[in-house]
C-alpha cells in the first residue's frame, strides 16, 4: 500500500494549476495546469482534483487544499470579492468536499505562498510574505502560526497610506501603497510622464516589465520610477520589520517577476535606512529581504501544506499528521 | 495555609509600583508605590518585593514579574536601553530572582500591559496597546500570544513613515510617527506656532496636557494641533488594525491621560476613513478603539499576568497554573 495522498490547487486569474504528493515524503506523484473556462469553478476544481488523482493512481486523497484570491473564510471554505476569477460568494471548500469526498481546506493564496515558506525553512519560524502585483498584500507567519486577522485582512498593507495625496484608490482612500507601488501604478506613472514629453525609450503603454527592463538599461524615466518604487516598497518592508518582527522577507507576485532591476532599488534604500539608523539596523540585521525564485509555484505547493497542517482539525488527524484516507 | 502569592513590580522613570495578589483568586493582599533613588535598580526591586511579601503575610511568592521600559529580553531577563531610569544593560530578572529565592519574569512594560488586558477580556483573543507618550509603541497580543518579533521590537510603530520629511527623528531617520504625534513633537509644535505669533492663549512651554486642555476650550491653534496629531494616529491604527487584524485598540502613555480631547480627533478621522471605504469599514467594524482608563496601573497588573503565564516555564507549572511556591 502506498502513502496517502494530499492533493494542492491553486486557483489563479486564468489558470488553475494543481499537484498531487506523497503525504509522508512530499514526493511529487502528479502535477497538472489548465485555463480557466465557463464551467462552475467548483467543477473545474473537482476535475483537477480527479485527474491529479487517476494520475497517481489512487482512489481518494487524504486531503485537498485550494489556494484561491480574494477575501477567505479559512474556517469555513468560502471565497469572497475575487474579482479576478469572476465569482462572487463560493463555498469552493464544501462543494469540492462534497464532490470528492476528502477533506478540503480553503486558504487565500498570499497567505498558502507564506505557509509553503515556512513548511520549507522551518515550522517554527516567522516571515512575511509580501505579493506586489495589481495589488499589494503581505502575509505572515509569526513562530509558525500564520496571522490571518479578527477581520479575515491582517496583511493589507497596501492600503497603508504611503503618500499624503494621490489618485483615489479604489478602496475609496487616498494615498494608498498599492497607488504608488502596484503595477497599474507604476504603468500609469510612466503613461503619464510620456504624455507630458519627458525623455525616455519607453513606448507608450508600457507595462511594468519593460519600465524595469528599460531602467536596467539606464533609461532616465523608467530608472526614477524603479527608485520611487523600490523606496516605497523599502519603507514597506521596514513597516513590516517594525511591527510584527519577523526575520524574513520574501517578495512575490507579478512585479517580482522583473527580477534585480525591481529588488535591488528597494535593497539600495534599505541600506541607506540602516546607515541612518541604530535602531533599523538592530531591526533588519536578521532579515534578509528576497525574491521568490521565477519558477516558483507556492500557491499549489502551499495549498498542499494547507491540506496537511490543518487535515487533522478534528476531522482526520492531529495538526502535523495526516489521516491514512 | 492560603493560597500561593504572585508579585508584579512596574519600573518606571521616576518611580517603582508593585502589588501582590492571591494566585488562585487574584484578590489584592498588598500594594506599594515608591520613587526612584540612587540605589541599584535591582535592589530597590527585590526591597519592593520583600515588603509586598511581608504586607501579605507570606514568606516567598510563588513567581515575580517585573515590566521595564527598553529593549528586553524576556528569555534571559535582560533589560537594556532604558534611557529613562538610566540603566544601562541589567539582568534584572535573574538578580532579583537570586535575591529573593523565587522565580522572576521580565517583561517590555506596553506588552505587560496588552497581557493584562488581553487577560481581563478572555486569554484566546487578539488585542493591540498604542502607548503615546514621550515615543509611541505598539504591544501586540494574537489569539492570546504576545507578539515580540524575532528582533525583540515588534510593535514599534513610532519609527515607521508618517510625514516626507520633518525633524531627524533619534533614532536617525526622518518623517517618523514619533516625531509628528508623541509629546516633544506636540509641545515642540506649539512652541513653533507661538514662536511665529500665531493667534493662540496657549503659554510658552505648554506641554501636550496643556495644549489638550486648550483644544477642549476651542483655542484655534491648540485645536489645529489635535487634530494634526490625531490624524496621525488614526493611520497609526489603520496600519495596526490592517497588519494585525486585532478587534481592539486601546491606547495608553502620557498623552491619553488628556483623554476626551486626545480621543476625539482620532476617532474622527478613522470615521472619515470608514466612511470613504469599504475595506477601512469592513476592517474597523469589529474594531472599538478606546483609551486605558485614567486610574489604571497596567504594568504591576501586567507583571501579575506575566508571573502568572510563565511561572510556569520548565520551571514551576504547567503554563496558565501557578505552582505552590
């Protein structure tokens, strides 16, 4: 008899990637990725969750975990107001359940990102996972536990306020983080300058990949964006660092992608925060700040961490076990 | 026999407080409050401790707990960078535990603080403390466990960004929340305005009580200053509120003793704030923020707590017990 199964979703804006693993060794026994069509979501997910595990050729996982955007109810398996996946109130959780009949745990995608982290380095460790892409948000886990919030929205540092002024966020504030910091952010900061005539290569609608590119190449304009960016997102980190004390910073999502030339202007500020500072140097010396390797796929593979961390809440096993399903 | 005997002891920059109560019923059976003299910081604590002991009629507590300003590790029962009482690094917690036979726990005082409040409410719940007073810092408690940070400083919101520039903070940086919103920079603010002529019945060298007691009689630039102040800590708790996602803030130190006047602004603006977004309201809605009471000493009581919790560290009992000391 082989060891039970624990099966990992990641439920993203146009895909939906999935693995299927050993539950003792986290050896990898399926993996699957398809584009998301009109079908009920709950169906898409159920489906993956089938062929991942015909392909490892069992009949029922011990348990599934689903990292999904938007607002998550972690307790009860119900997505809200993720508007990217285009559904409104989804009890994804109970129906994928119901369908395969193992037990299913639900969890917001930053936060499975952060927890898949932890499970790599330690599980007593604390960090913060910080996703810079459309929006900004952070997730964290402090000696282990991940920090969800009384309201569900512990992390939701991009509706810090960064600025005094700016354009109307749309959480209805001003002077957002993720209005100065975010990907649409920095595209229409540099649409603008363009309009406005100031020297630079950039074409007109350029997306934050090529502002980073060009600002690799030493182009004017998309270089001061890099550097208003990366110390918005230095005085981010610091918040971070300051308040909840952890001693890792890991920085995901779509901006990451751009690689050093989106780090290293954030690297650069924090340095000149510590040589300014005792008390920031005291505060960042065990914490290095780093990006998320390209190939990455946390969300999946914190999704699996989901399914066992929290398989034995009363249904299966003890926390840390995994119930032979 | 009666039951066993808890001390805590809350050193502060002029005087030392300490109360004994009952283990088991937490009835008070002595209290003191003396000021600070020349002595060795360490034996004024253990003759505070001694005389508690004795008004109780006991011969040894179970379990000491002592909160201190600065930098403390809670593990060693080390303070450090008390700049206030003017000591430089002291193992207070092992020393007077050598002095007075019993075991002793030292802890950061906002944080004692947060504990006795989290202790009041229920010992499962999550809870922030805003001190505001000569610097502002933020004690954090997470479904029932203190936030410390890997780095000893979690919850040190008065170093995090809340202007562009300003005044050089000492810590080294500038634009800090200390240098906007703690008492030097309120007093600073009106000796400034004053200094320029501007149209107020505030003195010259009007402390935060004064300035306070002003804006309450409708002095335009006192009334100027606390609303400056105040909006500057309603983002102070929209950050705590949406990193954290704790269901209560209550905010303490030497400017809340001002009370209503110092209240008000604050919980205008973050009404302001709920009122224009969705995400502030939904965040907020669980969320009452309120001032620690005039007449209450949360850091004896919080060091009750901390002797109570961790008397039992490998040392005495299982954590929430006490032993019979």
């Amino acid at each position: 008899m082989t060891a039970p199964l624990l099966v990992g979703i990641d439920v993203g804006g146009t895909k939906i990637a999935g693995v299927a693993v050993d539950a003792v060794t986290n050896a990898l026994r399926a993996e699957h990725r398809q584009p998301i069509d009109d079908a009920p979501l709950e169906l898409q997910v159920a489906g993956l969750v089938r062929r991942l595990i015909d392909g490892a050729g069992e009949e029922r996982p011990a348990a599934i975990g689903i990292a999904v955007p938007g607002l998550v109810d972690a307790g009860t398996g119900v997505m809200r107001l993720a508007v990217n996946v285009e559904v409104g109130e989804l009890a994804i959780g109970p129906l994928v359940e119901a369908a395969i009949g193992a037990p299913c745990f639900v969890e917001h995608d930053a936060r499975a990102a952060a927890l898949w982290l932890i499970d790599q380095r330690g599980a007593q460790d604390s960090l913060a996972y910080l996703s810079v892409g459309t929006g900004i948000s952070a997730a964290v886990v402090i000696d282990g536990r991940l920090v969800r919030g009384v309201n569900g929205l512990a992390g939701e540092i991009g509706h810090t306020r960064a600025v005094a002024d700016g354009p109307l966020c749309s959480c209805g504030l001003r002077g957002c983080l993720e209005m100065v910091a975010a990907g649409p952010a920095v595209a229409r900061r540099a649409a603008d300058a363009i309009a406005r005539g100031e020297a630079t290569s950039l074409a007109a609608g350029a997306g934050p990949e090529q502002i980073f590119r060009a600002a690799a190449e030493g182009d004017p304009l998309a270089t001061a964006i890099a550097d208003e960016v990366g110390a918005h997102l230095a005085r981010a980190v610091r918040t971070i660092v300051l308040l909840y004390g952890v001693d890792r910073v890991v920085i995901g999502g779509g901006m990451s992608r751009a690689g050093a030339p989106f780090l290293e202007p954030i690297l650069a500020e924090l340095k000149r925060e510590m040589a300014a500072s005792p008390l920031i140097a005291h505060a960042m010396a065990p914490t290095p700040v780093e990006l998320l390797p390209n190939d990455a796929d946390p969300g999946a593979w914190g999704a699996v961490v989901v399914a066992r961390s929290r398989g034995g809440d009363g249904r299966a096993a003890p926390k840390g076990e995994v119930a032979d399903g």
